[in-house]
C-alpha cells in the first residue's frame, strides 16, 4: 500500500522550525470536526489505534481531547512516523505511544495490534485500490473488541457520483493517474464493513463533501 501524490492543497509540507514535523491544510481542518464526531462515539478509556496517521496532527488531537484512551498512530512511510513523533514531543502527553511501522493492506496485523476499542482512518480510500480498501476494513473487524467502533472518513461517491465539480475533478485526477485508485463508493462502503462482520451505526455527512462511517463489532453473546 502506497499512497499517491497530492494536489498542493492537501500534501504535506516541513514544519518552519527545522525539526522532523510535517504539516497538512487538510489535517490542520479536519481536526476539530473529527474530535467533535468522536466524542460521540469514542469510549471513556481504552485503546485506540489510528490507521495511517499522515503528519501526525489528527492523533495529537485526539490524544488531547480524550485523555483516557491510549492512541497507537502507524504509519507506512519514515519520514511520516518522524513527523508523528516530533507532533507528539511538543507537549507532554502520556497517551500517546511512539508511531509504529504498518502497512494496513498486508492481512495480517490484526493479531499483533488487536483488542481496539476504536480504531480510525482519516482520507486513505481515495488513494488506494479496492483491494487494498477491503484488506483494511478486513482486518480492522478482526482487531476490534467486541462493541469497539470504527470511523472512517474521507470523500465518497454517492451511489456512483460524486457531490461537487471539485470532487469530480480529483476523482478524475487520480484516476488519471492510476485507474485502481479513486473514490469508492458508498454502498460499497457498506457491504465491505458488513462482510468485516461490522455493523453500520451511523453515516454523518461532514465538511467539504465529506463522509464519516461509524460501525461496530458485534458484541459477544
């Protein structure tokens, strides 16, 4: 799993200060209406990991917001889980564990990373393949706990279209660039978090167009 390059808009670039951090207009946007959705679904304590945790901003966030969840960010790429570090050393917070190395799409992970009380992925889907979407959703059902929740979140289409001139035109960019990238849809969102044994909770439209799918592992009977 690799991701594509970005429009300017959304790639990240060096920190002024010199050290390893690297920002993002997106995650610098997105932070606060993430952190406010999951207040309504993260647990009180807990463990939580974040699948591709780019720069590192989402997940000092919500390391801040919710101070009874340990956070477990990953990253595929070194220089991202450099700037996930460097994030995280600018404030002293004890629930926030070092970024680990993970490709999310290798089937696999869940036996080492598991027992998740929530896990969340922020703007992945759209750049990379069907297959390696439904690896991911694949494995995260397996590393919940029972009742634990998944938040997905990203730019969708819409029963096979897309929402906006802008979103039809870097759908059609990535597609450009490699036709097994781009938005995947959401139904099909829905039949993959059902085939991971999930259950659908909620699906709440968020800011530019985009989609947050909440789900859940069955609890144990």
């Amino acid at each position: 799993m690799t991701k594509r390059d970005l429009p300017a808009e959304l790639a990240s670039v060096t920190e002024p200060d010199g050290d390893a951090r690297l920002s993002a207009p997106s995650a610098e946007r997105n932070a606060g209406p993430l952190t406010d959705l999951l207040r309504d679904h993260a647990p009180a304590d807990g463990r939580a990991l974040e699948i591709a945790s780019g720069t590192g901003q989402h997940v000092l966030a919500f390391a801040r917001a919710f101070p009874g969840i340990t956070w477990q960010p990953t990253e595929i790429a070194p220089e991202r889980r450099a700037s996930i570090d460097a994030w995280a050393a600018t404030e002293t917070l004890p629930n926030i564990r070092p970024a680990r190395a993970l490709d999310a799409a290798k089937p696999g992970w869940a036996a080492d990373l598991g027992g998740q009380d929530l896990i969340v992925l922020v703007n992945l889907l759209h750049l990379i393949s069907t297959p390696e979407a439904q690896a991911i959703i694949a494995e995260t059902g397996k590393a919940l706990v029972p009742g634990g929740r998944f938040v997905l979140y990203g730019p969708f289409l819409r029963n096979g279209e897309t929402t906006s001139d802008g979103d039809a035109r870097f759908h059609a960019s990535l597609r450009a660039a490699d036709p097994d990238v781009g938005y995947k849809d959401d139904f099909d969102i829905v039949d993959w978090l059902h085939a991971a044994g999930l259950t659908l909770v909620e699906v709440v439209e968020m800011l530019a167009n985009n989609l947050a799918f909440v789900s859940e592992r069955a609890t144990e009977t």
